[in-house]
C-alpha cells in the first residue's frame, strides 16, 4: 500500500503541474485531465465531451436521479445487459466486486464499473455533482487509466444554508475604563544602556546554521527534482509493447505486468496463444528491510538537520538534545529491522507460486543458497519433482542467471546495459527509465529478450527467435524469479 499511495500522490503532483481543466456545460463540475485531451460539441443532456486521439470521454445528466440508491439501480441494471450481451466483466482484482465504489472530496458518492468487447475497453460511471446525477462513458481507455480519470472529477463545492445571523451585542456591565496613565521613561548612562541589552541578548536563542547544511539541502532536492522529471515523463509519456510479427503458433511474446494493491506480489502473464498465469510471493521480509531502510535514511536527515543548528539557550539545547538522541534511537531500530528482514529471509526463504487461469499450480519455486554469495532456485512441478534448476550469483554488477533442465544447460540470461545497472545503483529506476532488461541465449543457437516496458509500472515482454528451442514454461519460471526477488526499485538499493 505504500507504494500505491507513494504513486498516487507523484500522479497528482504532476498532473497539477502539467492537467488541463474542463468545466461541464452546466457548471456543477469540472475535470483536470492531461495534455491534448480536447473538448467536443455536446448535444441533448450531454453536458460535456472531451476526445484524445481514439480515447473519448461523454458525460451526460441523468433526469430524475438525484440520489445514491437511484444510481446503484441503474448501475445494477446496465451490468445486467452487459453480462446479457456476453461481454467480459472486468471485476476487482481482489475482491471480486464488479461495482466500484468511492466518493468526491464533497462526499458526493461516484460508481463505476469496467468491461471489454475484446478489442476495445470501456468504463462506466455514475455521480452525483450540485444535487444532480450524471452518466459517465470512458472509451478505450485502460481500467487503471479509467479508474485515475473519475477521481480527477470535481464536483462544485456545496453552498451552507441557514448559518446563524451574526449581530452586535452590547456589553452586560458598563465599566469606565480609565486611561493609563503615562510614564515618563528613566533616563539611563549609555554604558549602562548598551550592558542591558548585551544580557538580553545573551539570554535570547541564537540559531547558527552549518554551511553543509545547504549543500546537503540542494544535493537531495537536485536528486527530488530530478527523480519527480523522470516520473512525470513516464507517466504522460509512458513507451508501448514492441510489436514484432508474431507467429500465429508460437506462444511468444509472453506479456508480464505487476498487480498493484495487495501486501504481496502479483504478477499476470498471458502468451501468444491466450494462456494466462498468475505469480505470486509474500514479502514480508521486503518490508522490514525497506521500511527499516526508511527509517534509517529518514532519521539520519532528521538529525543532520538538527546537529546543523546551533543554540545558546539551554532549554531549547534540552530539547534539541533530546530530539538527537530520539534520532540515534529510531536509527538503531531501523538497522534492527534490516538485519531481522535479512535473517528471517535467510532462514525462511519465500517461495513463488504460479497459478494457470484455472487456479492450478503450475510451478513452485524455492530458494536453496549455493556457495557465500551464490543462489539457486528449484523449480518444483506439483508433484513435487524438480523440472528446472536457476542459478545466479551477487558478485557480477551485472545481473546473470542460468537456467538447467534435468539434462544439463537450456539458457543463460544477461542483463543488457552496465550503464543502467550502474545508474540504478546510486539512482534508483527513476520511475521506470532504468528498468532492467536482458539478453537471452538458448539451445540450438536460439535467441531472445526480456524487455522491461519504460513505465511508471512494471511491465515486462518476452520474445525468442526459436520457441522450439526449449519449453515456454522454463523461461516464465525464470522470469517470474528474476522480477519477483531482483525487481527494480524506485530508491537506490544496493543488491
């Protein structure tokens, strides 16, 4: 959840700097949108229309829908023609829910629900805005765009009634206040005037602030700066799958995406020939490593910050003593959750589950170490029975796997860029552009990548000259290890 909220707020951050405004033609609300989203003309209860390229999006005024449970009604009744029309229902990842539910800043509530014909995506929504209900159409554009989209609606901002009048009311006791009376001030040596305020000053706070205190202040909002550039491009900007000619029998290109919105990771994975699969892996040790890495670098600032300012008053140098001391207190527990994420993942390594599209296991993978700074990673059938056999080592900067079947070698997978792999190192992926990709070298001469989408998300496509080379099967398990345990991270990390 971290992550989602971190990414919320970059999201809003930008699209404030970058999002143009459109207001319905009725003034009850208005819409913040990305660049080159462009208004059309409205007709009948449209109230407003707006178009990017084959992306379109109508709102129109419901007549007599004014409340909640009329727009539930009419929700329920549109999702019955869709499941009539045998339409594919995109229902939450998670829950299950097909009717999604959320509300405005205003409280006023919105609906919405997603489907597909196959070839183009729509979401539908209903809200209430300034007392009325509207209908909202989404066309081709992705659930996750869709669901971005209705949040960025601003419902006009409700009018309070019947406030208490506001009168003047007169004193309860009448007093004569008499006027001060004026003394004349004491005539003092100028010595003695200039020792008075030379012990005023003394007992005064005095701040001094360090010189490396800029520094360190312009070298992290340089790296913020920087960082929030590369998210927003990303974002607005984000590159598309590589469309090669696929072969119609062949199972490549295997699509990969993360699922966002759980405490473990989930990744789906279709093929060329519709085949579905679902990988997933706690990270409970992730958490205590990261959030202690947090801790660490956020404290670590807050007591830079603090030792940077000097004082002369003793009790603000109490409290400032105090507050250091906490710093040195939270970092140490901070180091403790570190070093537990990394015994308990040593001493509990989680496995990674792949599911088929009808909840089958088709693989587990367990971690065994080999050597001090080796891995290797046994992929198990249901059964039980090792089927393939991953091996890496943590002492190449760039990162390399090797992938075995029962007879011997099938792969060797090299990560593609040092230059990336370096600047991921002191960077982080800064929002998708130093994303890992690889090489991939099979049996028979065959060859192929593993290309990481620039996205703000991770996104990922597999592709091999030969499918027949070695089993489809064998480079999902190694792709769903390699972005599972060695995914990118958007904070410097070092591996």
């Amino acid at each position: 959840m971290r992550k989602i909220g971190f990414t919320i707020f970059l999201c809003l951050f930008s699209l404030s700097c970058f999002a143009a405004s459109f207001n319905s033609k009725d003034g009850s609300f208005s819409i913040s949108l990305p660049p080159k989203w462009q208004r059309t003309a409205t007709s009948n209860n449209e109230v407003l229309n707006l178009k990017k390229g084959t992306s379109k999006i109508n709102i129109s005024k419901l007549s007599k829908c004014n409340d909640l449970q009329c727009l539930e009604s009419t929700a329920n009744a549109k999702i019955k023609q869709i499941k009539n029309k045998k339409l594919k229902l995109v229902k939450n990842t998670y829950s299950g829910e097909e009717i999604k539910r959320s509300e405005f800043s205003t409280l006023d509530p919105y609906i919405y629900f997603s489907y597909s014909n196959g070839s183009t995506n729509y979401t539908e929504g209903y809200f209430l805005a300034d007392s009325n209900g509207y209908k909202i159409e989404i066309i081709n554009l992705s659930p996750t765009d869709a669901d971005l989209y209705l949040s960025f609606i601003a419902p006009k901002p409700k009018e309070i009634k019947n406030l208490p009048l506001i009168t003047e009311e007169e004193p309860l006791v009448e007093e004569n206040i008499a006027a001060p009376v004026v003394e004349k001030p004491e005539w003092k040596p100028l010595s003695q005037t200039l020792l008075e305020n030379e012990v005023h000053q003394e007992n005064n706070t005095i701040f001094i602030v360090s010189p490396k205190f800029s520094t360190v202040v312009l070298a992290v909002f340089i790296y913020l700066a920087v960082a929030m550039g590369f998210f927003v491009c990303n974002f607005v900007f984000s590159s598309s799958l590589h469309e090669y000619p696929a072969n119609p029998i062949s199972v490549y290109p295997i699509i990969g995406t993360r699922l966002y919105g759980a405490p473990d990771l989930f990744f789906r994975l279709y093929d060329n020939q519709g085949k579905n699969f679902i990988v997933t892996s706690q990270r409970w040790c992730s958490f205590l490593k990261e959030y202690g890495f947090y801790g660490i670098v956020l404290f670590t600032l807050l007591h830079f910050i603090l030792s940077s300012v000097n004082t002369q008053n003793l009790s603000s140098s109490l409290w400032l003593n105090t507050a250091l001391s906490l710093c040195y207190l939270f970092v140490l527990f901070g180091l403790i959750f570190i070093l537990a994420g990394y015994i308990l993942d040593i001493l509990f390594p989680t496995p990674i589950f792949i599911y088929t599209d009808k909840g089958k296991i088709l693989f587990k993978i367990v971690r065994r170490h080999k050597g001090l700074l080796g891995y290797s990673y046994l992929v198990l059938t249901d059964s039980y029975n090792i089927e393939y056999r991953l091996e890496t080592k943590k002492i190449f900067l760039l990162r390399k796997w090797t992938l075995f079947d029962k007879e011997g070698q099938i792969a060797f997978i090299r990560e593609k860029s040092f230059i990336k792999a370096l600047a991921r190192k002191l960077l982080g992926h800064l929002g998708g552009s130093l994303r890992t990709s690889y090489w991939v070298k099979g049996k028979n001469e065959s060859k192929g990548q593993i290309n990481s989408i620039r996205k703000v998300t991770t996104d990922f496509q597999i592709d091999m000259d030969k499918p027949q080379a070695f089993p489809s099967e064998a480079i999902l398990a190694a792709a769903a290890v390699i972005f599972t345990k060695n995914r990118d991270k958007f904070y410097p990390w070092f591996d």
